[in-house]
C-alpha cells in the first residue's frame, strides 16, 4: 500500500495569511478580555492563548511584539518657564 505524499505550502508563501488570522485571532481574544473577570480562569486562559499567538509571531518574524499596539509619536511640548513671583505690595 502506498501512502500518498502531503503537500504542503512553503511558510515563505504561507506566513502572510498565517499573520493575517493570527492578528484577528489575537485582536478577537483581546477584546473578549474586557468583560472578563480579571484573574478569572477565562481570563488566565485568553493570555496564554494571548502569548501563545505572541510566541507565534515571535518565530515567524523575529518579533514577539509584532502584533502589540504600537505608541503614536506625540510631539514634545515646551517646558514653561515660570514666572518669578511678584512681590506683594
């Protein structure tokens, strides 16, 4: 009896699609979090699924953070000189 070969696509041509469904994945998970419990066992179950998406990431990238919000670059504002106070009069 022979068995039949697999095929199977290269991860090169799979990883897009892969990170495509992985970040709606984590995105889903993340918001389902909010209306749970804090420390709750669905909410422990959600971050490891959570991280495991992350550890995912990590070695089809190279970056763990791949799919973490990234921060928005705020423009500095300008210290503000105090004035010296006035003597009272």
């Amino acid at each position: 009896m022979t068995r039949g070969r697999r095929h199977h696509r290269s991860v090169l041509t799979a990883k897009p699609a892969l990170l495509a469904v992985l970040g709606e994945a984590r995105h889903g998970l993340n918001k389902a979090a909010r209306d749970l419990p804090i420390n709750g066992p669905e909410y422990l179950a959600v971050s490891h699924l959570t991280s495991g998406i992350d550890d995912l990431a990590e070695l089809l990238t190279g970056n763990r953070e791949h799919f973490w919000t990234r921060m928005h670059n705020a423009p500095a504002y300008p210290t503000l000189a105090r004035k010296p106070a006035e003597p009272n009069r």
